[in-house]
C-alpha cells in the first residue's frame, strides 16, 4: 500500500530548516521511495537538501523552488526568511528512478541524457508508467524539447509536473536531485508502479469567440501577427483596452484573467499560452511555443473562478481514485499572483477535497501534463494536479 506523508519548516537557519521538515515528513513510515521538495529561493537549497539527507539518507530526492509559498495540510507555508516542504511516497512495490542534467546547448539531447540516466537509476531498461519532470523556465523555451528528448527514448509516456520559479520572475530559481543543483536543466522521476496515477491538467478557463489564426511568429514564442494584424493590437481589441497600456509586464498582469489558448486537435484539450510582455512593434512575448497557422482562443476566468477551480479540479483527480494515497499539485505563479491575498481561499477550497490525504502544492512558472491520451504538452497558468493510487 501507498502511504505518504508531508514535511514543512520556515525554520531561520537553511540546514535546520531541512532536518526539521524531513523529520516531519519520514516520522512513521518504512519504504522511502521518493521526497518530493520544494523550497524559497531566500534558502540555501544546498544546504536544505544537506539537512533532508542527514535525516533521510540516500532516498532519491527531486525539486526546485516555488515562487513565493507552498501550501501543505496545515495551510500556507511562506516567511519572508524562507521556506521549504516535502512529500514523501512509501511504497514497497514501487520503483523510481531519478535523475537531473544541466543544459548544454541541445535541450532535446539532454532530454535524452536525463532519460538515460533515470532508467539506469531505476536499474531497468523500459519505460516507466508515468513520468515527472521539473524544468527550468527561461527564455529559450526549453522545456517542451525536454519533453521531446525524454520521449525519444521512452515514448509517449503520460506526464506531470512544473517548472521551478523564484518570487520576482529574475531567473534566481533552482532545480535539483539528490546529487546536483542548477539553475538551467530538467530533473525527471520515473514511476514503475501497478498503481493508477491520474492527473488532470488544465486551465479551467472559459472559451470566448475571440479566436484567430497565427500568421506570424518569431523565435517560436513571439507571437507578431495574428489574421495578418499585429497581435498586441488584436488582443487588444479583443479584450477592450489599448496596446499602449499592455506594453512590457503590463500585459503579463492584464492577461491572468484573459490569456491566450491553443486547442489539441481533438479539442480535449486547451494549452494556456500566457502573454508575458508587449513589445514596442506591437508583437507579444508568449511564455511558452505557438505555431504558425493554428488557432489562438481568448480564454477567460474571473478572480472567484481561478481560486474554485483548484477545488474542482482536485475532485476531479479524487473521483478517478479508488482510493488515494498522496496529491502532487502544482498551481501557477501567475495564477497566484491574480488570486492576491485570497490564496486562503485556495488552500480552504484543496484542503476540503483533498480531505485527510497528504498534499503538497507548489508554485511555478510552467505546467506540464496530458488529457484523455493527448500528447503531453508544456503550458502557463494552468493546474497540473496529481494524485496517487493506495
């Protein structure tokens, strides 16, 4: 049976900070077979992980920061000092095996690699049932080549997870495994298991008629012309204000309520495409790839609707299990940011579903998973809830 529990501290001190929520976190249980740990950026994560493994020994760990909190069964954990927290799986018919790499060049040759390198820590030689990766969202777009390089080796293996993040969108996010840490790279978990892992990945945003094509785009995620028009000015439009006042960060704000989406071709699913910045030749920063000749949505949520969607959602995972055994959430950073100071509210909504089941949620600036066997795909703003069969 799968047991699970959680661990969290906003102890002063990195290293005691590590000890004290690893304790926490391992008291009871007996197959260690993954901690899943997320920490503040205002942490030494060295020495958190350093304070982790003191207590739990060689368990494989896998991890980045979360930008601003996280949120537990005992509520949100946040300090303006730090904080860090870990969900521990126990299992003794589950096997994981964990690996992380740095980015040199080729993002989808490291994808490879980190694949290579989690078979061999699994000591076997297919692919495993399902997979988790935490990634590094910079601007170069990796993390669906990540996904592309991972796949080249185990194929279309269902996906979850998230991207590390820090509190100021400045790139001072980690990721990290039991044995490296860095700021650009991917760390994935494969798990062989003959038990249901569900995820539900979406936006829970709303469709509008606001819909045109791509005509134009730049590096793959800037997205210049949509129907032949210039796409800040389009968007615009759409959503009824002026271009001027969504130029640079200005947009990024403006369109957590309004973003862009992409729809799978059998219309299971909507990838969320958050517009980061406006720039002066009327394009927009996307933060993550689109396509030229597809589609573009206006989605639409309101600030009550992206706090009860993670209530809903969670259900939604709850529903598909028999009887779960530990919750893997991760919310976006953006998403929070729009909430504001009703993230309380969150937490009531996850807490009440999620009932006596150990959780723990963390914040990113990138989503990951699947829906109903569509490929597995990379978003923003979106939910990437998981839960975890007994």
């Amino acid at each position: 049976m799968l047991k699970s529990k959680v661990g969290y501290s906003t102890h002063t001190d990195s290293k005691q900070a590590g000890i004290e929520l690893a304790k926490m976190a391992v008291e009871g249980l007996e197959y260690k077979k993954l901690g899943l740990l997320f920490t503040s950026v205002r942490y030494d994560q060295k020495k958190v992980i350093e304070g982790v493994k003191e207590v739990v020994g060689d368990m494989p760990l896998i991890g980045c920061t979360s930008s601003g909190g996280i949120i537990v069964p005992d509520g949100i954990i946040a300090s303006d000092h730090g904080f860090a927290g870990m969900l521990v799986l126990d299992d003794p018919d589950l096997k994981v095996g964990v690996a992380a790499r740095q980015t040199a060049g080729d993002p989808r040759k490291t994808g490879r690699e980190v694949a290579l390198s989690a078979l061999k820590a699994a000591g076997l030689d297919y692919a495993p049932t399902y997979y988790c990766m935490l990634a590094s969202p910079i601007d170069k777009y990796e993390e669906e080549y990540y996904v592309k390089g991972i796949q080249d080796v185990i194929g279309d293996v269902p996906l979850f997870g998230g991207s590390a993040a820090d509190n100021t969108i400045v790139g001072d996010w980690k990721i990290f495994d039991h044995t490296t840490m860095f700021n650009d790279g991917v760390a994935v978990a494969f798990f062989y298991t003959d038990k249901l892992i569900e995820t539900t990945f979406t936006g829970a945003y709303e469709e509008t008629n606001n819909v045109g094509i791509v005509t134009k785009v730049e590096d793959e995620h800037k997205l210049v012309e949509i129907d032949g028009e210039p796409a800040l000015k389009k968007y615009a439009e759409w959503i009824g204000a002026k271009p001027e006042e969504l130029m640079n960060a200005n947009l990024l704000v403006a369109s957590i309520t309004r973003p862009l989406g992409v729809k799978e071709p059998l219309g299971d699913l909507i990838a969320i495409r958050h517009p980061m910045s406006g720039n002066k030749d009327y394009s927009m920063t996307l933060g993550n790839i689109v396509a030229k000749n597809t589609a573009v949505i206006q989605m639409k949520a309101s600030i009550d609707d992206l706090i009860t969607s993670a209530g809903k959602v969670l259900g939604e995972v709850a529903n598909r299990l028999e009887k779960p055994g530990a919750y893997f959430l991760v919310h976006c950073g953006g998403r929070k940011v729009g909430i504001g100071d009703r993230m309380e509210e969150v937490y009531q909504e996850v807490k009440r579903e999620a009932k006596d089941v150990p959780f723990i949620m963390t914040f990113t600036f990138g989503e990951y998973g699947y829906k109903d066997h569509t490929r597995n795909t990379c978003g923003g703003l979106m939910l990437s809830f998981t839960g975890f069969e007994q």
